[in-house]
C-alpha cells in the first residue's frame, strides 16, 4: 500500500473515530440550520473550514507555528458551543444566512480544528523531513470524512424534517441545544489553566 493511501485512511478512520467526536460534532453545529437541499451551501461552508483547516495543519507540522495544543484543545469546544448557541438564537423564520460572515468563521474556526489534527498526524510522522504526501493523505482523509459525516446527519435531518414532520425549527433547538450541552461539558474537561 502506497504513504498516500496510508495516511488517506488515516485521516479518515481519524474522523470516524469516537474520541473524535468534538470534530463531528462542530461539523454537525455548521450545519444544523441546512436541509439536505441546500446541499450548494453547505458545500460552499464545508469548503470555507476545509481550507481553515487545511492551511493551520500544514503550518502545523511544517512546525512554522507551534500553539500550545492545551489551548487548542479548549478551543475546540469553544468553537462548538458557540457555533451551536449561534443557531439557538438564529430568527427562525430565516434559516439560511444571507450574511457571507458566518462562512468566514467557519474558515476560522477552520483554523483551530487544524492545529487539533496536526497534533494527531505529528504522532504519526515524527520528524520526517519529507511531509507533503503524508500532509496531503492525511488531509484528504480528513476531508472526506467530515463529508460523510455531513452527508449522513443531512440525510437524517431529511427523513425527520421532510418525512417524520418534525418542524425545522424544533429540529434545528434539539440538535443545537444538544451540542452545546455536549461543547460546555467538554470545555469544562479540557480546561488549561488548572
């Protein structure tokens, strides 16, 4: 099997791994106001945290900058939690933002998650002066992950929103509300400075 391949299932298997769920969980919180019709938008989103993450986890284990990953792991679910409150208190009769500001936050909190997986993929590389197809495996395995997991909590937000009756807006409180119980308790977890 060639690195490229490797580290592409790296990246994924990271993703789908169940001590990543803060990950999952933020990808969730980015899209809780989506249908799985504004599946361009969400697209659109996804790639706005896609190079967030893609540009910190490169400068990451390029090492050219070096965050204190303590901090990062706080800032995580603070990403979470805000992103999550965000919904909570969006106008409901508005769902979809008209304002392009909440698609440069998801770039920046693009930023935070990145130095999170670099710190996972420098486990993994050590040292190697020779880090582009591993970066660029790992990468693209990340990616196609949180995709997934997109696409499967889209696909379920169509069966309860289209099928079952459930109004967007209770939808969109449940899953919202229950992130942002899940960020706190992992933001208490990971507090730095104790």
């Amino acid at each position: 099997m060639s690195t490229f391949i490797l580290y592409i299932r790296l990246g994924y298997r990271h993703i789908l791994d169940i001590y990543s769920v803060d990950h999952m969980l933020f990808i969730i919180a980015l899209l809780a106001l989506y249908l799985l019709r504004d599946w361009k938008k969400v697209l659109f989103l996804f790639s706005f945290y896609a190079v967030g993450n893609s540009i910190s986890l490169a400068l990451s284990v390029k090492r050219i900058i070096v965050i204190n990953m303590d901090i990062i792991e706080y800032l995580i679910p603070l990403t979470i939690f805000i992103a999550a409150i965000s919904n909570i208190f969006k106008k409901h009769h508005s769902y979809l933002p008209r304002n392009p500001i909440k698609f440069f936050i998801a770039g920046f909190f693009g930023l935070i998650h990145g130095f999170g997986f670099a710190n996972y993929l420098n486990t993994f590389i050590g040292n190697d002066v020779k880090i582009a197809i591993p970066l660029a495996g790992f990468n693209i395995g990340v990616e196609l992950g949180l995709l997934l997991i997109a696409f499967i909590y889209l696909f379920i937000t169509w069966i309860f929103v289209n099928n079952l009756g459930i109004s967007r807006k209770d939808w969109n409180l449940v899953v919202s509300s229950s992130i942002a119980g899940v960020a706190l308790t992992l933001m208490f977890e990971s507090r730095y400075w104790l």
